[in-house]
C-alpha cells in the first residue's frame, strides 16, 4: 500500500525539479535595471524583454476594465488633461473654433430632435386606432364641389363633421336611454327591448 504512495512522492519531486530547471529563453535584457530598479525596463520607463512585454500590457489591460476611479494615477491624469484643455482654451482662436464647433454641434442635434418629434407624431397618427381622418359632409357633395369659387358661393346650410364628433354625437343623443325612478323599471324597460 505504502509502495504505490512512495513512487508517486518521487515522480511528484521530478517533475517540480525538472520544472523549476526548465530553461527559458533568457534575454540580454533580463538583468538589465533602470534607475529606478526595476528588470527588464529602460531608463524611460519601455519593456525591453518577452516577460516585461506581457507584464506591462496586463497592466494596462488591467487598469482600464478597473477604471481605478478614485486611484491617484487617475487623479494626476485628469488634473493634466484639465490644465491643458485650460492652456488650449485660452487662445482665441481656439477658443473661437471650439465654440463655433459647440454651436453646429448644437444646431445639428437640434434638428435630428425636430425630425424625430415629427416623425414620432406621424407615427403616432398612423397607429392610432380610434383616430379617423376623413371628413363626411351631411350634403354629399365632395370638398372640391363645396369649396372652388364660382361653383358654390351661396350658403347652402350644410355642416361638416369629422368621424370622431359624429361619434361622439351618435352616442350622446341616438344611444341614449331613458332615465328611471328605480330597478323595477328599469328590468321591464330592459326585458321588453331585449337589451
């Protein structure tokens, strides 16, 4: 029993042995130090080797999908950017591009509004189901019998409704039922009528 764990003990201390005497390919670079200290990067701050490479690009990586928001790096970084766009903008020829670019900028974003609430009203209109734009006329003569000069300018006494007043007339004065004193009547009223 004892003999399965012993050769499995020695199998397990050659492969730590021949993994940690696995050569790598070694760089010119890897003893090289920067003022600073550090191996594998140059007095300005560049990885010079595979390893620093790699190191320096999971770093960044790094830094950006944190977005370390309230680390000191980012705080120096935006007090830079903020005190260069201040020494930008105190040109006035900058100054005067930059706003003029803010106000075509504005413009432009004001007329994609202006479409956009135009086209949501169209379409408003065509989806709505109650809305009914044709016009009926109680004399049956069309608008261009009506309305051309000459044709029709005496008053005929005609009126116009659209759909929806002669909706709105039909059930406030066609539907309308009878008020009662009380139930009784009102079930005989509706047992007569079948209603």
């Amino acid at each position: 029993m004892n003999d399965w764990k012993k050769q499995l003990k020695e199998i397990g201390a050659v492969l730590r042995k021949n993994q940690k005497d696995k050569k790598t390919n070694k760089s010119k670079f890897d003893s090289l130090e920067n003022f600073r200290g550090r191996k594998g990067f140059n007095d300005t701050g560049i990885a010079l080797t595979e390893k620093t490479i790699k190191q320096q690009r999971n770093n960044k990586s790094n830094y950006r999908s944190r977005n370390y928001e309230f680390s000191r790096l980012k705080q120096i970084n935006d007090q830079r950017a903020a005190d260069a766009k201040a020494k930008r903008m105190s040109d006035p020829k900058t100054k005067r591009q930059v706003d003029t670019i803010y106000k075509i900028a504005d413009e432009r974003i004001e007329e994609e509004n202006k479409k956009i609430k135009y086209q949501s009203r169209l379409d408003s209109f065509r989806y709505n189901k109650n809305f009914k734009s044709e016009s009926m006329h109680l004399t049956g003569k069309p608008y261009s019998e009506i309305y051309r000069k000459g044709f029709n300018d005496i008053e005929d006494g005609s009126v116009e409704f659209t759909a929806n007043e002669l909706d709105a007339a039909c059930s406030s004065v066609i539907n309308q039922e009878p008020r009662f004193k009380n139930k009784v009547e009102e079930e005989i009223y509706r047992l007569k009528n079948k209603k």
